[in-house]
C-alpha cells in the first residue's frame, strides 16, 4: 500500500481527481479524520472536509504510473 497527502481545492479538482483514480483497477482511499471512502465516489469525496489535506492510500505494489497521474494533487 503507498500513502500520500493529496489536496483537492475547487470542485474542477475533484472532477479530474474521480476521472483519473478511475482509470485504475485497485482500490483506492481517502482518509480524512476518522472517516475513509471510496476514492472513486465523487459523492463521498465532497462529503470529506476539503479544506485540510487528505490521505490517500492506493492498495497497489507498483504505483508508479499512478502517482505521476494525480501529481499535481500531491502536497509536497
């Protein structure tokens, strides 16, 4: 499993965010506080509070491609 601090801004970013995240076949998190979804659900998405930084965790070994994909999302 790989863990990232994302951020999703505008509702424009949590668009593109779904339409990426769903190109890939595992699963995907979002955690934010005790609360953790489905990172394909744009309907649970906006039900986390986007104005604090969110964990993601990608249940994948190789998630090279699929950082580069949501890297601008990425808090470095």
């Amino acid at each position: 499993m790989t863990k990232v601090t994302i951020s999703l801004q505008a509702i424009n970013d949590v668009k593109e965010f779904v339409n990426i995240v769903m190109r890939y076949d595992f699963d995907i998190d979002l955690v934010s506080g005790r609360y953790a979804i489905d990172a394909k659900s744009i309907m649970g998405i906006f039900s986390l509070d986007l104005s604090k930084p969110i964990e993601l965790n990608a249940h994948t070994d190789e998630p090279d491609s699929f950082l580069k994909a949501i890297s601008k999302f990425i808090v470095k």
